[in-house]
C-alpha cells in the first residue's frame, strides 16, 4: 500500500485540515495547519506542527486504537486526529528521536537517566494494563529539545503500529510462527527464538536501549560484525543470538521450563555458545570496564539484562531503583 502524499497536498481530518511540508520517511510527513475549528485553535505554546503517518491498514487501526486507550498517558506520542483520504494518522510532532540525537551528540549521563525514566514511565503505563509495545529502540524514542542547561524537555515513546495486548491469565505471550517483534539488535532472547514473550521482553529492548545511549556514536552492542553477517543475511539473527549469549550468557537451566530438551532451537543456542568458545572475541558484561561505563551504570543494567524473562524486574521495580534517584 502507498499513500500518494506529495507535498503541499491538503488532507482533511475529523478535526482539521493539513497541509503536507516535509517527507520525514516513507508515507511519514510533516504538515501544518490549513483549517481547524475557532475553538480548536492552538494555544500559543503549541507549535502549528504535526506528523501524517500513513501505513498498512492492520497497522493504522492497532496503532489508532493503543493510543486511544493511552490517551493523555504521560511519555506515550499522542494521537491528534485522523484521515481518511488517504486513511492516515494525525501525530504529535517531536523535533528528533534519539537515534540521531545521539549519533550527532553523545548523551550525558543526567540526559540519559532523564530518558530512561520517561521511558519507563511509558512502559509501566503499557505494562499495567498488559500491553507490550514490542519495538523499544534508540529510533522510535521521540524528543522535544529543550534550552540552557536541559537538552531534552520532552521524551515519548512513539511508533505503537506492532503494539499488543497480552492475555492477563497467561504470563508470557506466545510467539506466532515465522513472526519477528522488533528490530533484531533490540529483540529479546526469548523473542529472537520465537518463545514465548511478554512485557518483560520490552525490558530487555529498553536494557539495550539503554547500553546503546551510554555509547552513543551508533554502536550496538548486539550489533553483528559486518564481517560476519549483514542486516539482510539468514544468519544475522543467530550473529545477535551469539552476542546476546557472550555478553549476558550462559542461558540459564530454567530455560527447560518452556524450551523441552528435545527442541531443535537447543541446536542453535548451542551452535552460538560454541562460536563464542571458537572465536573468544568477546568478555562479559560484567567485567566491562569502558570510560563510558561507570560502576553504578554496569549494576543496574546488569538487573536488566537476564536471559530468563522472568528474572528481569518491572519498569515499575526499575522506575524505584536507586539508578534513577534524585530524577525528576
């Protein structure tokens, strides 16, 4: 499906009339006002801004109907208006989203807990209420930059279109067959094997989320050597895998409790470990010990980061840890 957005086209809103300015990405726009109802004007402080985002219809109405039920929750990227011609989202705009901001300037350490408590806090919302965003990354982390001392002043969790909720009785979601959630560098372990997953597999992508921002300049730590596997190869996601285990490994026994001994993907975690034992290129995360990483930093990331979904805290728990102590 494509949109047919041009710019300078007029599309019509339940609430408004746009004007299209800018292609950020595809089907994605910046646009501007061209009507909107006297008594639905603006205030002074809100920009004459906002992003049209057109996507498959299955998309559109998941991610229309999330915010919707997350309407005015604090951190989550608002829903302004709709269209129909072409069918579209009307969207917050946010001046950057991390990734750029990042790469075109390290983030200092008070920035990047500043960002991981919204980040949180967005997360709890979607947690609480059983909803899992599936695709927390540095790219779909929006900021609005603020003056003087204070880069960010606002920091929102966008991109919801894969969003899902999870059945309250069952505590992991199972994974569909042949069905990925999220991007492979921020994709949970449970998920890269296609187990079963649930809110906690959003803690792992925020964890790596968060490795990725004390680094900046575009480093990944899951990110495989070019070298051995580019984005497009089959074998990419087993290069992540191998990462994921070297770095926070061994998988734990408990992994028994939903992966039966007889199940063939023991062969690719044991393929992994041993390319790890082969190669010797990596050290735990535990024994790092970068100038960017400071000890406080290697301890709460090290909560974040197990392999056993159940093991890892809530956003909730993380949102109280003394990490974040002393952030507003």
């Amino acid at each position: 499906m494509t949109s047919g957005f041009k710019a300078g086209q007029c599309v019509e809103g339940k609430v408004g009339t746009y004007v299209l300015s800018k292609q950020l990405h595809k089907d994605i726009w910046t646009a501007t006002y061209k009507a909107l109802p006297i008594d639905r004007l603006p205030s002074p402080l809100t920009l004459n801004r906002m992003v049209i985002k057109s996507a498959p219809k299955y998309r559109l109405d998941n991610e229309r109907n999330v915010l919707k039920h997350f309407h005015a929750r604090q951190g989550i990227r608002q829903l302004l208006d709709e269209t129909q011609d072409p069918p579209s989202l009307v969207l917050k705009h946010l001046d950057d989203n991390l990734l750029n901001a990042s790469n075109w300037k390290r983030l200092e350490k008070p920035e990047i807990k500043f960002i991981a408590k919204r980040i949180l806090e967005a997360l709890q919302a979607f947690h609480e209420v059983n909803y899992v965003h599936t695709d927390v990354k540095p790219d779909n982390i929006l900021v609005n930059y603020g003056s003087g001392l204070h880069r960010f002043r606002e920091v929102e969790l966008g991109d919801c279109g894969d969003a899902c909720f999870v059945n309250s009785k069952d505590h992991l979601k199972l994974g569909e067959i042949g069905h990925m959630i999220g991007a492979h560098m921020f994709r949970s372990p449970e998920a890269m094997l296609n187990l079963r997953w649930g809110t906690a597999t959003d803690i792992w992508s925020f964890g790596t989320t968060l490795i990725s921002l004390i680094w900046g300049s575009g480093w990944h730590i899951f990110k495989p050597d070019p070298k051995d596997a580019e984005p497009d190869d089959e074998a990419y996601p087993n290069h992540v895998l191998v990462k994921q285990i070297a770095f926070f490994g061994p998988f734990p026994l408990s992994y028994f409790d939903f992966l039966p001994k007889e199940d063939e993907r023991w062969e690719s975690i044991g393929d992994a470990t041993q390319y790890i034992i082969d190669h010797q290129k990596w050290k735990p995360f535990a024994k790092a010990e970068d100038k960017e990483l400071a000890e406080e930093d290697r301890t709460f990331i090290g909560k974040i980061m197990k392999l056993d979904p159940r093991d890892r805290p809530t956003a909730k728990e993380l949102l109280q840890d003394p990490w974040l102590r002393d952030i507003q």
